[in-house]
C-alpha cells in the first residue's frame, strides 16, 4: 500500500515531468495574468521557473518513480 509520501512523490514526478517539457513562453500562457513585460520581469520569471523545478527536483524522490507509469499512461 502506497504511503502519503509515495503519492506526494508521483505528483511532484508529473508536475516536474510537465515543467520540464514545456516551454518559459507555455508556462507564461498559462498564467498569462502574472506574464513578464519587462526584461527584469523576464529575468525573475526564468529564474522562477528554474527555482520551482529545483523544488520539485529535490522532492520527487526516485529519480524513476514516475517513469514507466507515465510511459504507460501517456502522461
């Protein structure tokens, strides 16, 4: 049986594998209320991105938790 922990992991595994394929100007449509107009804005927003995919990096967990389910399921 699958712990708390195990289930926070194979969420961060898609949130990170979702972040890590998708483009600085994707993630900006997405929030597009929150979308950069400046270069010092533009600057912040990558290092945000970087900094969040970090975060999940760190706590993911195995490194291959996620992938051969997400192979499987599409994702």
């Amino acid at each position: 049986m699958a712990s708390q922990r195990d289930y926070e992991s194979v969420v961060w595994h898609y949130i990170g594998d979702k972040l890590k394929t998708s483009s600085p100007s994707r993630i900006e449509d997405w929030f597009h209320s929150y979308a950069p107009q400046t270069d010092t804005q533009k600057k912040r927003w990558l290092n945000a991105i970087t900094k969040v995919q970090s975060q999940i990096e760190k706590f993911q967990g195995e490194d291959n938790l996620c992938e051969e389910w997400c192979h499987e399921n599409g994702s």
